[in-house]
C-alpha cells in the first residue's frame, strides 16, 4: 500500500474538477515496468463515481501522477482503491476530501420562461423522422461502443489471470508445450473438433502475449484484423517477422477450413505453424523490452 497525494488548482473542488493523485512508489518497488496506456483505476461498487481516472500524467520508476475527477457530491473517504495494468497492481490511500456542487443551493436556476402551449407541439413529420432517425444513430453507436468496451474489459480480464510473476514470453512457452502435447494426442485419436478447438488455443495464446505486452488492446475479431495490429506495431522494426505471420494466418485459415470439413491435416502443419510463432515471440518480446 503507497499513501498518496492530493493536488488541486482550487481550495474547493467542484463536481467535475480535475485534480492530481501523486503516488511514490512502495519500498522496495518500482514503477518502470508498468504500462500508462492500460492502467486503470478500481475501487468497490459504492465508490465508482467518487474517483474516475482521466489519463495518467506522468509514470516513472519512484512516482505515479494520475490525473482524476469526481462525479459525487459530499465528503468522499475512500477505503479500497487499487491501480493496475496489464500486470501489475497497487493499493492507494488517499486522504478525505470533499466535492461541492456546481450549482449554488442560495442561487437555483430560473425556471424556462412560459408554459409549452399546443402551438409549440405541432411540428413537422420531417423533424420526427429526422430525431427517429438520430436516436437509431446514437443507438446503433452506443451498442458498437459497448461490444468494444466488452472485448476491452474480457480480454484484459483474461490477461490478469495470467500469473504476475512469469515473464511474458516464458508463459507464452510453457502454455505452447502443453497445447502441443494435447494436438498430437487428438490428432493421433483423429478427433477433428478438438484438434480444432487447440489450434484455436494456440492462435489465442499467441495472441494473450501480444496483449501482455501492449501490442494488443482487445481480442482481434479475426485473423486479417490480428495481422493489420500486428503490422501496425512491428511492420516498420521487424517487416521479416511480419511477412512470416502473413503466410502463419493465411495457413492457419486453410487448416482450420480443412478440420471443419473433415480432412486429414498432417501433424507436420501444426508444427511448421507453432515454430514460426515461438520465433515471433522471442523477436517481439526483445523488441518490447528494448
């Protein structure tokens, strides 16, 4: 647990405010490895509007600078807050403070002025279907919104699973050998649909590294869309490896295609592919820890 600071432009913070929690690191911790573009805030359900987190400002290796707000009104103390990434994670303390309203209770706002009257009521079938239409719009945007959030929060869920204190490409490995064991085993037993659902798992945990470290924020929906991520995070340091995953998916695709319809895929495929993704990794985690 690390105390932190509260920095405020104002003596009085206001609904809506920005304000600063500066936190120095705990003894014997380092805060270098962490990774601002996946950091979060969580605290416990009757606090989630006490604090939000706007963006981190600034992380070093002896100091956090998170800048925040607060969407409640009244005297907030604050007893379970934790921030995390993709892997790591560290419980704050932070002082008691307190969050006015933005409207003076001495000074209400005016009333509208004058009654709606059926003159007013009567607009046109154009304005009707043109609100019909943005509502469908605003609804047809918030659902795609909240798919990606969800794709977001289940992948990174899935990622803090993992164990903290395995390095990436080492999990990556160990994950890789058991999964291997297990396709021989149900290509020796000729069972498609398994062999399908591991080849999936190995597809998945290559893509669980990446997210590990950083290059992916969310689960790809498919292979075109993993390889157009990867390239755009590889495509100008490692072009050699991201030509190789190029021919990886497009063979992936044609195996995967021949276990849904039934036939024979030799052990030697899968192999070829696993190969080339143990040589991605070990490149990419290099680059990463560059």
């Amino acid at each position: 647990m690390v105390a932190c600071q509260i920095q405020k432009n104002s003596k009085a913070l206001q609904v809506g405010d920005l304000f600063y929690l500066i936190c120095p690191k705990a003894e014997g911790q380092s805060y270098q490895d962490w990774n601002p573009s996946l950091m979060e805030l969580r605290l416990s359900p009757e606090d989630q509007y006490k604090v939000k987190l706007i963006h981190p400002e600034s992380v070093s290796a002896d100091e956090i600078k998170l800048l925040v707000t607060s969407y409640l009104v009244g005297q907030h103390e604050i007893k379970n807050l934790q921030v995390v990434d993709a892997v790591h994670s560290e419980v704050l303390q932070i002082p008691a403070f307190q969050v006015t309203s933005v409207i003076d209770p001495q000074k209400p706002p005016p009333e509208p002025f004058g009654p709606v009257g059926p003159l007013g009521l009567r607009l046109s079938g154009v304005y009707w279907w043109s609100l019909l239409g943005g509502l469908i719009f605003l609804a047809v945007v918030g659902i795609a919104i909240w798919k990606d959030w969800r794709r977001r929060r289940d992948f990174r869920q899935e990622i803090l699973k993992l164990p903290k204190a395995s390095f990436a490409s080492r999990e990556f490995s160990k994950n890789q050998k058991f999964l291997l064991m297990d396709l021989r085993r149900s290509l020796f037993q000729k069972k498609n649909e398994e062999t399908l659902k591991i080849l999936l798992e190995i597809q998945n945990n290559f893509h669980l590294f990446l997210g590990r470290i950083g290059a992916f924020k969310k689960r790809p929906k498919n292979s075109s869309q993993a390889l157009a991520w990867i390239e755009s995070q590889f495509g100008k340091t490692e072009p050699q490896e991201v030509l190789k995953l190029k021919v990886f998916y497009k063979e992936f695709e044609i195996i995967v295609q021949s276990l849904k319809q039934s036939q024979k895929t030799a052990l030697g495929d899968f192999e070829k592919l696993a190969a080339w993704l143990a040589s991605s990794v070990e490149v990419f985690y290099r680059r990463f820890k560059a």
